[in-house]
C-alpha cells in the first residue's frame, strides 16, 4: 500500500483535526497505533507541525468524512496521476565514500574495453558525470597519467548482469544503425557470458604472419605436369677425360 508523504506530519494534522480512530490513522500512515496515540498524548512528534492531506492532494474531505461515520472504513491515499510511477523513480547511483575514488579507473575500463557504451549507460553503471566521462575520454582529466583501467564489477560498483545488459544494448543500437564493425568491436560487443562462452579463435603466431600466401613454386591452373623419368645412362653420363684416353693408348 501506498504512503503518503510526510507521513508523521499527516498523523499530527488528522488527530488534531479530526476524530478518526488511532487505528485507521496508523493504517493510512504506516504506523503503529500506539505510536498515534502517543502523537494524541504529546509524547511522539513533539514540534512536528502538522501536514494537511487535503491540501496537499492526498485526501478528499468525503474519505474523511467516511472515515469518522465509520470506524471499520479504510483511509485511501487519492489517486494522483502525475505520480504515476513516481515509486519507480532512481537517482543518481550512490557509491560509497570508500570506493569513489576508484570511479575514474572504471571510467577509463569502459571507455578502453567498451568505446560503443554510451556517456548515459557509463554515467549509470558507475555513477558519475558526463563531464567527467567526457574529460577521460578526451584524456584531458587532471589525473589522467595516474589512472590505471580497472574492471567496475571487480571494483564492486556495478553488477556483472548491469555492464552485459548494457553491452547488449549497445550491440543492438550498433546493429540497428547498420554501421559496419571491425572484428575488435564485434568481440567487445559481446557480453562476458558470451565470450567465456565462445570457442577460441585460432591464432597465425607473430612470426610467419604474412606467410600464408607464400609458395616454394610456381602455381598453375593446369594440370600437373607428369613427372620427368630419368635413367641410369642420363644420371651418370659424365664427359670421358684425357685420363681414359691414356689408358686406352698403354693396352695397344
């Protein structure tokens, strides 16, 4: 159930201003009955000045007057369309004190690790500012050459279903544009479940990159060509030498 705002205050205006029960007043207010009947006897909300429902668009005088005719009768907060929602409603992400100071690092990770996000998605996760985002993405930040990029879900400032919903959303808006990615901002536009997931690419080593199209012969399109046969005679026909000559002149 609803409450209304100003919830001890409206408890101090409906029992100095009316005569319903201290029942249905703790009901409507969140408050234990006891804790009205000590605002009726003085000793609960000493100085609070009372907050007037009706004025303030909470309660009709007819519920009111409902109320005091019947005992039994349920105060119901009025229905206020422009607040609609308004439960809904997050401010700004609070970090802790002992952990802002670790905000610029987280920054600087997802600025690294994930350039699609947007200023708005960063400014959520982590819980800064645009001209903050803006002044490490420029590197123009008063302690940029002291910043090191750390991982914001290993920093404990945002969750590790946050920052892969968000990197979702990202892929999406990219996709939907139809910009044309290169293989890095495919594989950063993957959430972390997805690229643990993901089988690991083959790698050429560092070495013989450029090599794959290197051949040790001549390629051609047609056929092969039979292999050559060579024979005892044409391996060994050496040229005859003087030597020869002379052995054949001492036997005559």
């Amino acid at each position: 159930m609803s409450l209304p705002i100003m919830a001890k205050a409206t408890a101090v205006w409906l029992v100095d201003n009316t005569t319903i029960s201290f029942k249905q007043i703790a009901d409507f207010c969140g408050m234990h009955e006891l804790e009205v009947q000590g605002i009726a006897d003085g000793d609960v909300a000493a100085g609070v000045k009372g907050f007037d429902p009706i004025a303030n668009n909470q309660l009709t005088q007819e519920e009111i007057d409902r109320a005091q005719d019947n005992p039994l009768h349920k105060l119901k907060l009025k229905h206020y369309a422009a607040a609609q929602g308004e439960e809904k409603r997050r401010g700004p992400r609070y970090t802790p004190l002992s952990k802002r100071q670790d905000r610029p690092n987280a920054i600087l990770w997802l600025v690294k690790f994930h350039p699609e996000l947007a200023d708005s998605q960063i400014a959520k996760l982590v819980g800064t500012t645009k001209p903050t985002i803006t002044s490490i993405r420029e590197r123009t930040h008063w302690n940029i050459s002291a910043m090191q990029p750390i991982d914001p879900v290993a920093l404990g400032l945002c969750k590790q279903s946050e920052l892969d919903a968000a990197v979702q959303k990202a892929a999406a808006k990219k996709a939907k544009e139809g910009a044309a990615l290169s293989d890095d901002e495919r594989r950063k536009l993957l959430s972390t479940e997805q690229s643990l997931g993901a089988d690991a690419e083959p790698r050429m080593p560092t070495a013989i990159e450029g090599l794959e199209t290197f051949t040790l012969g001549q390629e051609s399109d047609d056929e092969e060509a039979p292999e050559k046969e060579y024979d005892v005679d044409s391996v060994f026909n050496l040229p005859e030498s003087d030597d020869d000559e002379d052995d054949e002149d001492d036997h005559r």
